[in-house]
C-alpha cells in the first residue's frame, strides 16, 4: 500500500491544529479529516474520530501498526514542509 496523494488545507485560526488533511492510498481509497496537531513535543498526526455518548473520541480509521502509522505521518510532514516553506517563499 502506497500513500500516492495527500492534500493539506491550513487553518488559520490560531489554536493548536495547523491542518486538515485527505490522503490517498494506491490512487484507490481515501482517508479525509486527519489533523495536523502542535503539541508539547512538536507536530503530530490526529486520525479521523468521532465523539462517543461519554464524551470520549474513538478514532474511525486508523493504521494498525506503527510501521504504517509512520508511513502515513512522513508523507503528510513532507507536504506540510513544502507548503510551508511555499508560503515562506511568497511572502519574501
């Protein structure tokens, strides 16, 4: 399985999540609504989740290892960079 899209949009409302994220796996299946969250250790993946009747988040898709969840976490960083240092470039 390969990630062969992904597709940030930033938010710019100040707060702790910087992006909503949609990735494609094998130009095959899509996973929308995957947050790019800052937190006391730098930026981290957040997997699409949906409220629970006790007020708990349970996540509606997810990786089932790590190896995985890396694969997927690299691909949105290194589009995250680029857009980022894209914006950087635009604003000089």
């Amino acid at each position: 399985m390969q990630v062969t899209d992904v597709r940030i949009r930033k938010v710019t409302a100040e707060g702790k999540m910087k992006a909503i994220v949609s990735v494609t796996f094998d130009d095959e299946f899509v996973v929308h609504d995957i947050k790019i969250i800052e937190g006391q250790n730098g930026l981290f993946i957040a997997m699409p989740s949906r409220k629970m009747g006790e007020g708990d988040f349970r996540d509606i898709a997810h990786p089932i290892n790590s190896i995985t969840r890396n694969r997927i976490q690299d691909a949105i960083f290194s589009e995250y960079e680029k857009m980022s240092d894209s914006e950087e470039t635009d604003n000089q």
